[in-house]
C-alpha cells in the first residue's frame, strides 16, 4: 500500500527516477531507400535503363511501398513514415538520429551527409 509507506522513502524513489538518465538516441548514416527495393534498384522498364535511386524509391513509395534506411546491409524499418524530409532526402545518403526497437526506427532528426 502507498498510504503506508514512509513519506521519506517516497521521497527518495522520486528523486531517482528523476535524476535517472535517459534512453540516449543513437546516430546511424546510410542510404534511404523503399522496403520493394532496397539496395537493389531495377530498370524503369526494358531498354530505359536503371532509375536514380531518387525516383525508384519516390515511385515504389508512391505505389505502398515504405521508406527504409540502408546501413551496412542492414535494412532499418522506419516508423514515422511521414516524416517530412523522408521524401526530400529519398535515394540520399543522410545521417539519422533516432530511436531503435528490433529493426524498426523512430527518426527525430535527419539530414543529407
């Protein structure tokens, strides 16, 4: 029972679990790419040749497909797909700072390397 417990105690826990750091967000620098794709961007259609990596993904996107980041052949599942600058930065190598759960990140900021 909290009611019984010493006020002091209390007290003490509470400030704690203020002063307890907490979870620091890693850095990660890769590629952004689309889930369809990912590293391996194919030709546009026969004879047209490869898409930039800009377009493939904007396009594979635009059909469902999702935003993911490519970091050292690892694809990173990316949360927040409506961050705003995912579609700006689409095929770039950029630097990311986040949150990671399994493979999946929760991008706070991002930039162009």
């Amino acid at each position: 029972m909290i009611s019984a417990m010493n006020p002091k105690l209390l007290f003490v826990a509470a400030a704690l679990m203020a002063t307890a750091p907490l979870t620091a967000q890693q850095s990660w620098s890769g590629q952004i790419s689309d889930s369809m794709c990912k590293a391996k961007h194919e030709e546009a259609a026969e004879g047209q040749g490869k898409m930039a990596d800009r377009d493939c993904t904007l396009s594979c996107v635009r059909g469902g497909s999702k935003f993911v980041l490519l970091v050292d052949g690892k694809v990173l599942q990316i949360a927040n797909q409506d961050q705003k600058d995912l579609k700006i930065l689409a095929g770039q190598q950029v630097t990311v700072t986040g949150d990671l759960k399994g493979d999946t990140l929760t991008i706070a900021t991002i930039a162009a390397r």
